[in-house]
C-alpha cells in the first residue's frame, strides 16, 4: 500500500504535469476542429486500451454535448465497429485497424485524431500516415517519446513518462478541446 507521502507526490506530479501543457497550442488547435466541424468536416479519433476509451470519450462529448446545449458534431471514434476491427484485424493485419477505417471514411478537410501514450502505436501511426496522404487536418496526442511527436499537423505532448499521468493529462486536453469547440459552436 502507497504511504500518504507517495499520495501526496503523485497528486504534485500530475498536477505539475497537466500545468506544463501549453493553452495556447491547446487553443489554436480547437478552434481549428472547431471550425472544420462547423464548416461540414468530421472528426475521426483512434487510439488502443486506454486511448481506445479517450477515443470514444472525445467523440461522445461532441455528439452528445460537454457542458452546454448545442448541436451535434460530426465526431467517431474508430474503435467501436466491432465488426470493421475484428474483420480489418483477420483480414489484414491489425496494424492496418486505423488506416483501412480513415481510407474509407476520411476526406480531404476531416481531422483524424491520433492518441497513443507510448508515441508508438503501429496501428496509430498507419492511421496518421492514411490521412496525411488523404489531405486530412492530423492531430496526435501524446507522451513525450515516440514516432508520432513528428508526424502530425499537430503534435500535443504531454511531458512525462509514467503512463498514468500521461493518461490523466489526455483527458484534461480532451475536456478542454471539447469546451473550446463547443463554445465555438454556440457562438
């Protein structure tokens, strides 16, 4: 069992941590979904384990609403067709779950929305990679290692590297890119 101190030095640790993410790259990059959305793109989020969950977290604060009444925005998480991820994973290799998915849904002007902890999800990666050549506006949400840092139109890194309170501060950004782009909305 963890001691009151090593309680109270993972609670400085996240706290520090979601304090080093930068507002304004924050802001510049949800008012860009923001108004993608808004113009008729749609956004497609993917990611594994946890960052699966994050996925279809993001996409149901912006079909259902975050804080405010408002129209529904065009937003899927790509790890929710069972059946397309099952099939693209026998099928094909389970690396190509994300790309297949983004070649068949994603155009020009879309936003796909990579997360992956680790910076390293081959399957992540393939997805950016599909997207990038679809024209799509790319966005990755990481830890402070790995290949996607480099490989998006954006890159939102977190500066840790403890899987937990990278996780903690994924879902910070996604609660604050949600409130950006739902008061862009009800503008």
């Amino acid at each position: 069992m963890p001691t009151l101190e090593e309680i109270k030095a993972y609670i400085k640790e996240g706290s520090e941590t979601r304090n080093s993410v930068d507002p304004e790259q924050l802001m510049r990059i949800g008012s860009e979904i923001g108004k993608r959305l808004l113009s008729g793109s749609k956004l497609l989020i993917m990611g594994n384990g946890g960052s699966a969950a994050d996925s279809q977290h993001f996409a149901a604060e912006l079909v259902c609403r975050f804080e405010k009444e408002r129209k529904p925005l065009s937003a899927f998480a790509l790890t929710t067709d069972t059946s397309a991820v099952t099939a693209i994973s026998n099928d094909y290799a389970y690396p190509q779950v994300f790309a297949r998915q983004i070649k068949a849904h994603a155009r020009k002007g879309d936003i796909v929305f990579g997360i992956s902890t680790s910076g390293n999800s081959e399957n992540v990666i393939n997805g950016i990679e599909e997207a990038g050549k679809l024209g799509c506006y790319t966005i990755t949400l990481t830890g402070n290692k790995g290949k996607l840092r480099g490989m998006a139109d954006e890159n939102i890194s977190i500066a840790h590297g403890r899987t937990a309170v990278i996780q903690e501060s994924h879902i910070m950004v996604i609660h604050l890119l949600s409130k950006i782009i739902e008061d862009m909305v009800n503008e």
